[in-house]
C-alpha cells in the first residue's frame, strides 16, 4: 500500500509539472468555430506526435519541449505555430488560438497596428526568387489593404532553411523578398513604402532535419512598421 501511495504521488507531481498548449480555432472573418485536423509533433527530432480533430485542441508539452503544430481545413490555408514552454502563463499553459484565412482574403484578417508580423503564403520556384502564381493572391490581399491605408509602411523579410552555403541561403533571401516588392511596385504601392530584410537560414522556425522543418522555415514575413 505504502508502494502505491508514493508511486500515485509521483505520477501527481509530473502532473502537475507539466506545462499544456491549449487553442481554439476559428474562421478569421466570420470568428465561428471551425472542425480542423490538428497534427503536433515535439522539437526538434519530433520524437513525439500527435494528431486531433476538432475545433480546439489541448495537449502537454513534455520534457519542457518546443512543439511545432499544424492546423488544416479543407477550404482554407493551412497555418503552422512553434509552441514554446516559455510562453506559459501563471496556470501553466500556453495559449494560441488560431484564426484560419480563404485563400484570397489575406488582407481581411491582417491586423495593421505597428509591430505585427504576419507569415505569408508565398511559393517560389525551387531555389531560385521566381514567385509562383498560386501566390498571387495574397499578395495582391496584402496590396488592396496597403491601398486603403496610404500611411501604412512594411518590412518583407526573407528566411530560408538552414541548408547548404550560408552566403548562398542569404542572398536566396533577400533575392525573393526584393522579388515581392517589385511585384508590388507594379501594383502601384510605392517602394518606399515597402522595406526589405534578408536572413537566410540564421532564423530557423524548427531545428528538425525533415521535409516539412524545411518547409517551414521557408518563409516570407511582413512587419508593420507604420500604419
């Protein structure tokens, strides 16, 4: 008895040690909740996964783990988080809630205030700065909401994988986000509007050495600078 007293106060203790990420998922424009499938898996050897269905979701964050987490609907773009423990509130949780975009309506779910950063949906041409015209539209969200607010200055910043020669990788970046902004010029936004920022593969979303962390740390963003 005296075994199984101690053995239940341990598993109590890890209990109540761990730290939970928790979110709800949304429709960006109409704020209803939305039945996605949620795939998880720890950083950065994803020796632990996971997969959900529904419109929120709740999971522990073992071993005091990074977690990235992958959200999917049919219909809408998919979007991809890093869950970090350190973000943890007062009752150990690490909240984010997730706003999920049509494809195409970028510009209605961005929010404008000065220092929001936002992962863009944009696909180039293997390692080349071609942009591919699957990214038209957000691009062209992006430039509608730029017209409608005159004031508006932002910053693209351009990230790759951590693969191959560091100089190569930085000069892929900043090739792609200059690549963006002329698109955008030709939209008639002043390039002064527009700032750039390139750096490689020095910012990694994920440390993992599979496709999909490659993938993610492909990236173009956009900071707010002024609105």
């Amino acid at each position: 008895m005296v075994i199984c007293c101690c053995f239940s106060l341990t598993l109590a203790a890890q209990s109540d040690s761990l730290i939970y990420a928790e979110g709800k998922i949304s429709n960006a424009i109409t704020k209803e909740a939305v039945i996605a499938k949620i795939s998880y898996q720890s950083l950065p050897y994803g020796s632990k996964v996971g997969l959900l269905h529904g419109s929120n979701y709740s999971f522990p964050l073992y071993d005091n783990e990074r977690y990235s987490i992958s959200i999917e609907v049919p219909g809408f773009e998919p979007a991809k988080y890093i869950l970090d423990p350190a973000a943890a509130n007062s009752d150990r949780k690490v909240i984010r809630d997730v706003e999920l975009r049509l494809p195409g309506n970028a510009g209605d779910s961005v929010a404008h205030h000065s220092g929001t950063v936002r992962r863009l949906n944009i696909l180039f041409e293997q390692n080349k700065y071609n942009i591919l015209p699957a990214s038209y539209p957000e691009l062209d969200a992006i430039v509608n909401i730029m017209k409608r607010n005159p004031t508006m200055v932002i910053q693209l910043e351009g990230h790759t994988d951590p693969q191959g020669d560091p100089k190569k990788q930085m000069s892929l970046s900043k090739d792609r986000v200059e690549s963006v902004k002329k698109y955008m010029i030709l939209k008639n936004i002043s390039g002064s509007r527009i700032k750039t920022k390139a750096f490689g593969g020095t910012q990694p979303l994920s440390t993992a050495n599979t496709p999909e962390a490659h993938r993610l740390n492909r990236r173009v963003e956009m900071r707010v600078l002024q609105n």
